[in-house]
C-alpha cells in the first residue's frame, strides 16, 4: 500500500525547466513537490548554451554568476561561415554572450537553490496515472504512493508522460538524419573559440565547456544512416573530423556521446484544466541554436508566478480580483507563440546548416550575408537567437508601447534593476517618488532615465505589466495594483 501526500503544485521532472519552476514556486512559499522518474541525477551534458535572456532571468534570482563560474563566455557566433555576428556589439544587455556551460553545471547551481529553499526532489517517482477535478489533480505513481496537488506541471521531457495521459497532440515533424554528439577532451584544440566548417560531405563543430572539456558535433553523411542505437565511438568522431576539418585535435577521452536524431514538434496546448506543460514536454526541436533550455527556462519564469498568485488568491479571496483565471490563460497565450517562434528559427538554421542541396546552401548563405550587412537586421537576429527580443502581447492597443517588454537593467538610484527583482515580487518604477511605497508585496525604485516612461510596474519575471507616459493619479495607480497585486489590505501579492 503506497503513501499519499498534498502539495500546492506538483512539477512531473527534474530537469532545469522543472528545477526553475520548483524554485520559483518555493520563493513565494507554495509547497512543491519535485517528482523524478530517474533515480539518479544524470551526469550528461545535453544542453550546452546559456543565452543572454536566460542570463538575465538568472540573474533577477541572483544565479546568473555562479552558472558562468562554470563555463566559458562567447561573445559572438559565426551562423555562417565567414559571416560573424557579435553579440557584444549588438546587444544592450549586462550579459552579451553565450554562456558555454554543460547541462549538468546549470543543473547543479539550481539544485544547490532549490535544497536551500527546502525543494526535496523525490526521485524514483514514475508517474503513471493522472486525473483532475474542478478542484485537484491525482497523481499515481508506480510504486503504489500518490500525489494530490491543486495543479501539476509536467517537466518531463519530450516522451512526457503528463502530455500523453493528458491526450495532448504533439504536432510536428522528425528530421530525417541524425547528428553525432560527444564530449571530449583535445589534446590540440583549435584557435577559433567556436570552430566550425562546413562541406557538402558534413559539418563539424567545436564548443568549449572551460574545464578542459569539448562539444564536439558532427553531421556526416557517411554516417547518417548508422542505427541510433550503435553507440558513438571515439574512433568514429575522430574519422569524421579527419575528413571533414582536416584535423581531428587529437581527441582522447570521451564522457559522453550520444547519436541524435532531432524532432520539430510542440504540444498543441500547454494547458488543460489544472495542469501545464512546459520545457520539453511542451517544444522539442533541432539543438542547432541551443534554445531548448533556454526556452524551457523561460517557461518556468513565466508560470512560476502566476500560479502562486493563484493560490495566494484562492487562500485569500478578500485580495481582490487577483489572478483569476485570465492570469492562468496568459501562460499558454504568451508561452505558445514562443515556442512557435524557436521551432521556426531552429528549422531554419537546421536546414540552413544541414540543406542536402549546394544550390540551397549557397542561396541560404547569400541571404544571412545579407542579413548580417544591415546593422537594424543585425541587431534583430541577435536578439532573437539571445532571446533579448523575446515580447509578449498586449491585451490591448490602449496599452504603453512597451507593455510586455522585457525590461532593462537600469540603474535605480545605485543599485541595478535585476537585484531588485531578487525578492521575487511585483516592482512599481516611477520617476520620482511620488508613488505610495507601502502596497504589500510591490517593491518601489526610482529612475532617473529619461527615454522611460513616468511609471511602470514590472511583473516578476521582468517583463512590464503596465506603464504610463505620465504620472498617474493615485486612482488610476490604485486600480493597476489592485489588478495586479491585490487590494492594499492584504499582505501578499502574487505569492504567499
């Protein structure tokens, strides 16, 4: 006979999406229970690129520094060869880079946050059974124990078992070669940062980790059709960048490798009644990019929130009209055009990188050349490959230009935007300190930016919630917070 426990939110996979959400969740003080299929944290390195909005978004938690500790920082990319993009230069951002950092390292840094906020993950925890009323979800597990839980996120990878008991379509494509990846060390590792050549025989490409360890990816149309399950050897990567880059770099040892063969596909809905899909589960697509962590981050940012302003509305019914279920609908509404738009991009540099065509190729490159001429589509491409471009939509044309924007990291009176979001709540910006500072759970700062609104309030994963060209009566400030945040009387807002 299995045990049964009760949890506010129950997250299905502990994998980075899963390890954020949890995090985000036990912040605001909303009982998590982290449920892992695996019994052992993998040491694999899947995920390798830590994008300058995923830095930032890091960094609003105060995490940012200790996932760079673990790696090493590129500040430009070459989508092309011959052709380089420098992110350094067009990128307004404190993090203007790519962070090369192994899968295992960003999990690590969110494991150590998520055991400092009392997250216990309970791994060995195989979902098996799932229903949901009006007012729970029922997790079943396969060693007999369940799980009540007001709502259930299933972080559980692209084979989610949340998605398939949920019935959910998984609507997209397979691509029809795979890709060799492994991690290895070189004895003679090449000058360029981020080596890459590409042939119509294949494409070769050398990452750096910072610890003496190497991505090493190759597409070799000699090799496309080995059986996925043939383990990739050292020998194999070796033969492959002999001919393809002319120097293998004399790769010796090898920790990893794993032959891949990538998937387009998104779920059509990320929510159904109580329970959401986000990170894999919910988008798989080509690793050529390095958006699949990225972007699972960001659904976990996103969803964290806005369901603990849910549950702190339900304990508290007297705060107002805060976060009925609108605030519930934004997630798959702002989430879901996201996930379209790295599933559009990532086919694009796939085909771009891997065309089977020269005629294609050649015509492809001519166009990214062309991209990359004009400083405005330039600065267009980086930001949508860093995800610094990243907006949501407005409810309405009424609404600041800006609202659903990322929000900068100015300086506030000496102290940087992101630090204030550390606290996890709602930050009210005004241009002077005319603007109550007392509304439970908002924090207050001052700018002195003068191309920035009168007044923003910025919701707490750093994208803006409303602003105002003018200072705003106390009326019409009143009502934005209470929208957002709960009548004044409470003593919480959007997390308990």
């Amino acid at each position: 006979m299995g045990t049964s426990r009760e949890t506010d939110v129950a997250v299905i996979g502990a994998g980075p999406t899963g390890l954020m959400l949890a995090c985000e969740l036990a912040i605001r003080r909303v009982r998590v229970a982290l449920l892992e299929r695996r019994l052992e944290a993998p040491n694999i390195t899947r995920a390798f690129a830590v994008h300058a909005r995923t830095l930032e978004l890091l960094d609003a938690r105060g995490l940012a520094e200790q996932v760079l500790a673990r790696g090493v920082a590129l500040t430009g990319v070459a989508p092309i060869p011959g052709a380089t993009l420098s992110l350094a230069t067009e990128l307004h951002t404190r993090y203007p880079m790519i962070a090369m950092v192994p899968q295992s390292g960003t999990e690590h840094v969110l494991e150590a946050r998520a055991e400092q906020l009392g997250v216990e993950v309970v791994r060995g925890a195989e979902l098996v059974g799932l229903e949901q009323d009006g007012d729970r979800v029922t997790v079943d597990l396969a060693n007999g124990d369940r799980v009540r839980a007001s709502y259930v996120v299933g972080c559980d990878g692209a084979h989610s078992a949340v998605r398939r008991l949920l019935g959910v379509d998984f609507v997209g494509k397979q691509y029809a070669t795979h890709i060799m990846l492994a991690d290895v060390q070189l004895t003679r590792p090449p000058d360029e940062t981020m080596f890459a050549r590409f042939s119509n025989q294949g494409v070769v490409l050398v990452l750096p980790f910072g610890d003496g360890w190497y991505r090493a990816i190759a597409w070799d149309r000699l090799r496309e059709q080995a059986p996925l399950q043939e383990p990739v050897t050292a020998a194999e990567m070796r033969d492959a960048f002999g001919r393809l880059a002319g120097d293998d770099f004399g790769m010796s040892e090898m920790r990893w490798s794993s032959r891949f063969l990538s998937e387009r596909r998104q779920a059509r809905h990320y929510r159904v009644g109580r329970v959401f899909l986000a990170g894999d589960a919910a988008h798989v697509h080509s690793p050529i990019g390095g958006q699949g962590m990225n972007t699972g981050i960001g659904d976990a940012m996103n969803l964290g929130w806005k369901l603990a302003s849910k549950l702190a509305s339900k304990l508290d019914p007297a705060g107002g009209g805060r976060a009925s279920d609108w605030l519930l609908d934004t997630y798959e509404a702002e989430r879901h055009p996201v996930g379209a738009a790295v599933l559009a991009m990532t086919d694009a540099l796939n085909q771009l990188v891997l065309g089977r065509t020269a005629v294609r190729r050649v015509l492809q490159r001519l166009v990214i050349r062309s991209i990359l001429h004009f400083p405005r589509s330039r600065r267009l491409m980086a930001e949508r490959l860093s995800g610094i471009g990243i907006a949501y939509p407005r409810a309405s044309r009424k609404d600041h230009r800006l609202v659903g924007k990322r929000m900068p990291d100015i300086d506030c009176q000496g102290v940087r935007f992101y630090e204030v979001l550390r606290s996890g709540r709602f930050v009210l910006v005004t241009a002077a300190r005319t603007a109550p500072t007392d509304w439970p759970g908002v924090d207050h700062v001052v700018h002195t930016d003068p191309t920035l609104p009168a007044a923003m309030l910025v919701r707490p994963d750093g994208y803006i919630a409303w602003a105002s060209s003018q200072a705003p009566s106390a009326a019409e400030l009143s009502a934005v917070l209470t929208r957002w945040c709960g009548q004044r009387a409470q003593s919480q807002c959007a997390h308990r």
